[in-house]
C-alpha cells in the first residue's frame, strides 16, 4: 500500500509539471480563450502616459451605479441588435478603472451635494452642503461664509484655463453646482429659498453665485443645462412655458445681467434653435438654460416645445469653445436624470439616459487628444437597482425573468429595493400580459416608497489619458481631485505665481 501512494505521488508531482503551452490546450481554439488572449496581449502592450493633462473632462452619471453600468451596456447593444452581454460602453474600454467609496462626512449614504464637492475639492462634506468643509452643518449660513472651499475649476481659472459644466438637471442642482458655489444649504437655489436667517446673514443664493462666480479668473466660459426659472424672478414669463413664471423674489433677471457683465462674444440662449446657431469661433461665452427646470428625459427630449440639445451636442460645442484657450481648460459634464429615472422607480428612463452619456463621451473622445486630455467617467453615488434571477443570454435587459417567484408569477431582471413600484396590498402584481419593456413602466420594488432612495455602494471610475493609471484599486472619491490635480500640475502652477 505504502508504495502505491509512493507512485501515486511521484505521478502525481509528474503531471503537476507538466507545461502546456497556450495553443496545446484543449480550450485553445474556443472564441472565449482567443479574445482573452487578445486582451491580454493588448494590455502587456499599454504603456503609463506620465504627460501632463492640458484638459480635463469629469463626466458624472448621477446615480449611475454599477448594476445601472452593467444593464445599460446590455441595453445599449440590443437596441443595436447585437449581443448585449458582451457590448462595451465606450468607457467601458477605457484601460484604468477603480472603485470609488462614496460616503461622507455625517452619512453612510450620501446625496449628490458633498460626492460632487468631494471630486472637485479633495475633500468630504456633511450631507446637503456643497464647496463648504466639513465644519459646516447644513443651513447654518454663518459657517457657510467662514468655511469655503476652492474647486479645481476655480483653480483652473486662476491658472488662465477655461472652464464650463453641462448638465441635463437644473444647473444650480448639487453636481454642477460644486464647481462654483459655497452653500450650507444644496437647496438654497433661489433667493426665493434662503431662509429668513439666511438672509439676514448674507448667503447668496446658488444661481446668483453662479452668474456672479470669478473666483480668480473671468468666469466660466461655458455653462448649458437646465434651471432657468431659478435665474429669472416670479414677475418674469418663461419664453417656453406659457403662463410658467420665474422663481426669483428681488427683481433681477440674471442671464440679462450676465451678458451685460460678460460683454461682446457672451450669449445667452435657451432653445434649440439657438444652440444649432451658436458659432463656437465667434462665442467667448454662453449661458444656456433650455428648460424652467431640469432639462428633459434623453427618451422625451424630441417632445419638448422649444427643442432640448443632446448632452453629446453640448458636450461637443462646449468642447469646440473651450479648447480655443492654448491654456487648456477644465469640464464637467453630468448626466443628471439618471438619478431621476431611478428615485421613480423607471429603469428604462435611466438606461437612455446611461446611453446617452455613454454617446457624451464618444463626442468627446473624437475632439481631443489622450496624449494631453484627461477623461473621467464616474458617479457621484449609487442607487438600488439590482439584476437578478437567471435570464439566459439575449433576454431583453427590461424583459421577465424566465423563471417565476415562489408566488407563481413573472418578475422582471431588473428591480429596485424601495421606491413607487412597490406590493399593493401587500400583493405582487401579476406581470404575465405586462410590457415591462415600456418606457413608463416602473419596476417591482420590496419596500414602498414614493421616491426610490440613494444606495451606499462603491461606484466605478473609469479613465483614460494623462496620469489615469492612477486610477487602481478601491480609492475614497475625494482622490479624484487630487489626480486630476496633479496631472495637470495646477497646485504647481498656482504655487509658483
């Protein structure tokens, strides 16, 4: 017996060195194995770029977790018609990607207001604040005015870069906003919403800090999203919306004032047909607000009355303005409806609108130049979609499951931990004769709730361009503005003035 196990020893520790070479594996001609073997080849093949980043474009997809990456790659490319599974984000393909902790001071789940703050100032807020250090409490004005915070955007205008955001949400909502305000309150949009001791106090008020913000430089170059009612005052008609008035109390029409203080080559324009007419050569500047609010869904904008621009078309005529500075310039684009589509519970509102920063970012990547031009692709947090159950391959994303619940009846791949989709009577409804795949249908949620909430998940970073490899590993999201930084030596730069 002992020399049995002697020899199956001895054959054992033959064939355990045994070397098989790549193409003597049994699986080697399988489709699976010869890609992976390409990607890897592919990366022994990516070199560090160390140069330093001229520009800088932060994308945020507000709420955009990764189960949201996951199910709009899928539904990306079956709205394609090709196979969804193995589809990839053009971001997606990006060579550096890491996980983001997107907690913050005061919260184990954070809103948008300290996550945006948290990339573009290096640190982290308490809830509800934006620009302002963790020593101020939400609406406490006094500390709000003794405790500001500079973003990288200021500093970019202090370094003579220009600067600009684009959002598809109101810009005087949290995740544009980080980039010029120092508010305790994120929902001081209006002088209409400071409080009684707010005023007193002299906080301004986000979109007056907006049209007002220089902070070293000349002002923002470029600014398009939503919000136009916060800029206007209530004696004011909105342009678009018959009968709809402003939301201003002190009389002041802010984008009149913002030309006039910008001079020749500074536009204002709030629809359509104006932005198809805007010339980038001709344009030092542009105000543009194209709705009294947010701005609409990506599967809605071809409805709105005056005509909404893409977040691709402005990315991309935001770009054409920008890069005319031979000093660079920092921008921030944020898909903000995500997040919207999410807190109603609507899946497929969130994946059109994934889809279309994913075409953002296409626009993007075709006007600059990686050797010089840092791309993040990031979310400020998460939300509580999940994709669940045991779908074959080719399912649609938005479709049943193929399989049933305990209950007996159908449930979708997608769902949602809270939010409006939730039991009625503490009854599932029956989904057998449903088009889940609708644009208005709001999935399945356990806990009821009329607004989904936010999740505390890490979400994803992804980058490409000058220093992104430093993008590895599980990173806590204020590191971003600490990257984007030092790639395009701005600390340096200011330093040594």
């Amino acid at each position: 017996m002992k020399r049995l196990l002697v020899a199956s020893a001895l054959a054992g520790a033959m064939c355990a060195n045994v070397a098989y070479a790549a193409d003597q594996l049994p699986q080697a001609n399988d489709s699976y194995f010869l890609a992976a073997q390409q990607t890897l080849q592919q990366k022994l093949m990516e070199q560090d770029n160390t140069n330093r980043a001229k520009n800088i474009i932060l994308f945020v997809g507000d709420g955009m977790s990764i189960p949201t990456v996951t199910a709009a790659r899928i539904f990306e490319g079956q709205k394609r018609g090709v196979d969804g599974e193995s589809n990839s984000l053009i971001f997606g393909q990006f060579p550096n990607v890491a996980l983001s902790k997107t907690y913050t001071h005061d919260a184990q789940i954070a809103d948008s207001a300290p996550t945006a703050s948290a990339m573009v100032t290096g640190v982290k807020l308490n809830n509800g604040t934006i620009g302002v250090s963790k020593d101020v409490a939400r609406r406490d004005c006094e500390a709000q005015k003794a405790n500001p915070l500079i973003s990288i955007a200021a500093q970019a205008e202090e370094k003579g870069m220009s600067t600009g955001w684009i959002s598809t949400a109101r810009l005087t909502h949290a995740t544009p906003a980080a980039n010029y305000v120092h508010t305790a309150d994120r929902n001081w949009e209006s002088d209409s919403d400071l409080t009684e001791e707010a005023k007193a106090g002299g906080c301004k008020d986000i979109a007056l800090q907006m049209i007002e913000w220089k902070e070293g430089g000349d002002g923002f170059e470029v600014a398009m999203g939503g919000g136009r009612r916060m800029f206007m005052d209530k004696t004011m008609e909105d342009p678009e919306d018959a009968g709809k008035m402003g939301q201003r109390s002190d009389g002041r029409d802010l984008p009149k004032e913002w030309v006039e203080a910008n001079g020749a080559g500074a536009q204002y324009i709030w629809n359509q047909e104006q932005f198809n007419k805007l010339d980038p050569a001709k344009t030092k500047k542009v105000l543009g607000l194209f709705d009294r609010s947010h701005m609409e869904y990506e599967a809605d904008r071809a409805k709105d009355a005056a005509g909404e621009p893409s977040l691709a078309e402005m990315t991309g005529k935001a770009i054409d303005i920008l890069a005319k500075n031979d000093k660079g310039f920092f921008l921030m684009v944020e898909a903000g409806r995500i997040d919207h589509a999410h807190h109603a519970g609507n899946a497929a509102r969130a994946l059109e609108d994934t889809v279309a920063l994913n075409d953002a970012v296409k626009e993007a990547m075709g006007k600059v130049n990686l050797n010089d031009t840092l791309i993040i692709v990031t979310a400020d947090h998460a939300h509580t979609m999940t994709i669940s159950g045991y779908a074959t391959r080719g399912n649609p994303i938005l479709g049943l499951s193929e399989e049933k619940g305990d209950d007996g009846k159908p449930y979708t791949t997608l769902g949602y931990m809270n939010g409006p989709g939730a039991l009625k009577d503490n009854l599932r409804a029956d989904l057998t004769n449903v088009d889940t795949t609708d644009i208005d249908y709001l999935q399945q949620a356990l806990v009821p709730m009329s607004s989904e909430t936010h999740a505390g998940d890490d979400v994803a970073i992804f980058a490409a361009g000058p220093w992104s490899h430093l993008f590895k590993g599980v990173v806590e999201q204020n590191f971003i503005y600490h990257v984007m930084a030092h790639a395009s030596k701005i600390q340096e730069s200011m330093a040594s003035k």
